[in-house]
C-alpha cells in the first residue's frame, strides 16, 4: 500500500470519527428533552413546527411533514400551546409555513395562532428566529426525534429554554437517505454554534 493510501484512509478515518462524536454529542444533548407525550408538555408553550416539503416527488403528501403536522394539531388541541411558530423554506414553487398554514387551518385550528417563518432554510435559521420571537418563554419544537435532538441541541447552546416533540417515525428507504443527511447536518450544527460563539466574544 502506498504513502498516499496510508494518508486517504487516516483522513476517511478522522473524518468517521469526527462525524460519530458529533452524532452522539447531538443525541446526548438532545433526546433528553424530547417527548412522545403531550401531557409531558410544558402548558402555555410557544411551539415550533419545523418545515418539511409538503409533497414528495409523485404529488403525495409528504410523509414526514404529515405527521409533524398531526402532532401539531394534537398539541394545540389539548390547549398545550400558547402561540405557534411556523418555520421553514420559502422555495419558488411553495412556501413550507404557508402550505402548513393552509393545511391546519383545513383541520379547524384558527389562523390567527400562527407566526409565520419564511427564513427556516435550515434549522439553525429555525431556532434563530424561535429565539428572536419567545426568547425566555418554554418552546417546544415539533419534528421527528432525530431533527428535535438536533434543534434542542442548537437552542440550549443559545441559552434558549427548550424541548421536543416526537412526531410519528418515518421509515423505509427515505429514513436511511434522511439519517445519511442528519449526519452532515450535525456536524454543521457544530460548527454554527462555534461560529455563533465566536461573534459573541
């Protein structure tokens, strides 16, 4: 095996290595403050929904955006949520906050709880306009566990007081494409928060 093999497989492996540490870093930080019950929620809380594309690519309704949007109606419907913040991309074709304006309006929540965020193009962007809207008030984010761990990990190094909400797991295919991506994503997650520290100081 050459020199150069020698250096490509330290690199392959330093990089593994780092990618598994801010996984788990992400999850231990994170999945403490999620939940799957309502009734564990704080009341009077500034939920959160994070954005996902409303359709897949065959024009049916997107999985994963589904099922955020059932848990959000849940929440409000047991009276747990104060106010709503509506976060995601806005995109050419579509706006993430406004078709899931449409669609809970259409399941009888009323529109004037909502907030409406059009800068979520990331996460990060999510819990920076979350923090700038309820910063001091308990905010629970509404996704899927493994996107909450990553959202609570960003808010609580703001200083933010915050927790998930599990909406129902999406498996299949698209989960390992999804889970591939979260790994990536973490591991900007990182960097956003060294990068924010760094401007604070």
């Amino acid at each position: 095996m050459t020199y150069v093999c020698y250096i490509l497989l330290a690199v392959i492996a330093l990089f593994v290595a780092v990618a598994a540490v801010c996984y788990m870093a992400v999850t231990l930080a994170g999945r403490r403050h999620t939940t799957s019950r309502i009734s564990a929620l704080p009341n009077e809380a500034c939920l959160v929904v994070l954005g996902a594309p409303p359709l897949r690519s065959d024009g049916r309704p997107g999985r994963y955006y589904e099922r955020r949007l059932r848990a959000a109606e849940a929440i409000y419907k047991q009276g747990k949520a104060a106010k709503l913040m509506l976060s995601g991309a806005k995109h050419p074709e579509y706006s993430e906050p406004q078709s899931m304006l449409h669609d809970l309006t259409q399941r009888g929540l009323p529109a004037s709880a909502f907030l409406l965020d059009e800068t979520g193009y990331r996460t990060w962007l999510s819990v920076r306009a979350a923090k700038q809207q309820f910063d001091g008030q308990p905010i629970v984010f509404v996704s899927q566990r493994f996107h909450n761990e990553r959202a609570i990990f960003l808010a609580r190094a703001l200083g933010m007081n915050a927790m998930g909400y599990n909406a129902e797991h999406v498996g299949g295919t698209k989960a390992l494409q999804v889970w591939i991506r979260e790994v990536g994503s973490r591991m900007r997650a990182f960097y956003d928060v060294w990068k924010a520290g760094k401007q604070t100081t």
